[in-house]
C-alpha cells in the first residue's frame, strides 16, 4: 500500500474537477478523498496500490490536460480510516 498527497494546480475549480477525479480514482479501486481548497488548487489524498495511484493522477493530468499547469505530489504514510474515495467538502 502507499499513499500520496497531491495538489492540482491551474483551472481546476467550477470544470467538474472533483467529480471527475472521484470517478477516476474508484475506478482505480483507491481510498482518499478531493477537495477544492480556498486558494483555487485542488487537494486529493490517495491511497492505495502504488501504479493504481500513479496511472490515476495520470489518467487526470490526461483528461484535464490544458487545464493543469502543474501538479504536485508527495508520498506520505497511508492511513487505515480511509476506506473508500469521497467528494470532500
């Protein structure tokens, strides 16, 4: 198991953003959350097999391509009360 701390930066608030990861993520069988944060970048915690998580953060740079002007990401500990992967608000 592993764990990543990402932040999407550019326009990625009021496109959908959230609910598209959230797709994207489940269909990578990952546990985390996605929220908009007030500074307009987007924040997603994942969790789970390490490629899952990688080909998910690929599969969203891929789709929100022109919208991304940088993403950033760091491995942090994985945490067991996350269980499945939520819209957070």
């Amino acid at each position: 198991m592993a764990a990543r701390h990402v932040i999407f930066v550019g326009r990625v608030q009021g496109v959908g953003f959230r609910y598209t990861a959230h797709r994207i993520a489940h269909r990578h069988q990952l546990a985390g959350f996605v929220r908009n944060l007030p500074d307009g970048t987007v924040e997603m915690l994942a969790q789970g097999l390490a490629q899952d998580i990688d080909d998910c953060i690929q599969d969203i740079k891929e789709y929100f391509g022109d919208y991304l002007r940088e993403t950033r990401i760091q491995e942090i500990p994985t945490d067991p009360k996350y269980k499945d992967f939520r819209i957070a608000f």
